[in-house]
C-alpha cells in the first residue's frame, strides 16, 4: 500500500514541476517575445520618418516648378515668375537667358 501510495504522490509532484517550468518557461518566452515587439515597433518609428522624406525629396526634384515659378526652356533653372523676360512658343525665359 505504502509503494501504490508514493507513487501517485511522486507522478503528481512531478506533473506540478513539469507545469511550473511550463510556466517559467512561457513566461519567459512571453518576456521575450514582447521585448522583440517593442524593439519592431521602435525601428518601425525609426524608418517611416526616413522613408517620407526620401519621398518628399523625390516629389520636389519631380516637380518642375511651383504654382508661382516656371522652368527657364534654355538653362532650366526654376526661378520666380517675375524673373519671366521673355516667352516663345509657350516655352518661358528667364531674364539672364533671354537678352
Ligand atoms: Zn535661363
């Protein structure tokens, strides 16, 4: 009787060591996979500032002029529209151009 009693007693401890390291170990798989979270999440943060000014550097080289600016047809440059002294054909010159 004393053999069948033990051994239940000794698989029961064994199952609740079993579950507690379970647990340790999920916890600190829980830790960590949180920690890998906010690491992600801070790079993100990071990157997406990075990203949109690239983007907002594209767009303005894309940009020929602005609403109150033109493109010179003969050096290219973008200047102010005051600085239009002389239109042929739609194309716009600048004053250094067109004298
Ligand atoms: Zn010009």
């Amino acid at each position: 009787m004393a053999t069948d009693y033990d051994a239940p007693r000794k698989s029961e401890e064994d199952i609740k060591e079993d579950s507690l390291e379970e647990l340790k170990t999920r916890r600190t798989e829980t830790r960590s996979a949180v920690v890998d979270e906010d690491e992600a999440e801070a790079a993100d943060a990071y990157e997406l500032p990075g990203a949109d000014l690239s983007g907002e550097e594209l767009l303005v080289r894309v940009l020929p002029a602005q609403s109150d600016e033109f493109t010179c047809a003969s050096c290219f440059l973008v200047r102010h529209r005051s600085q239009i002294a002389a239109e042929k054909d739609g194309l716009l010159y600048c004053s250094d151009c067109a004298g």
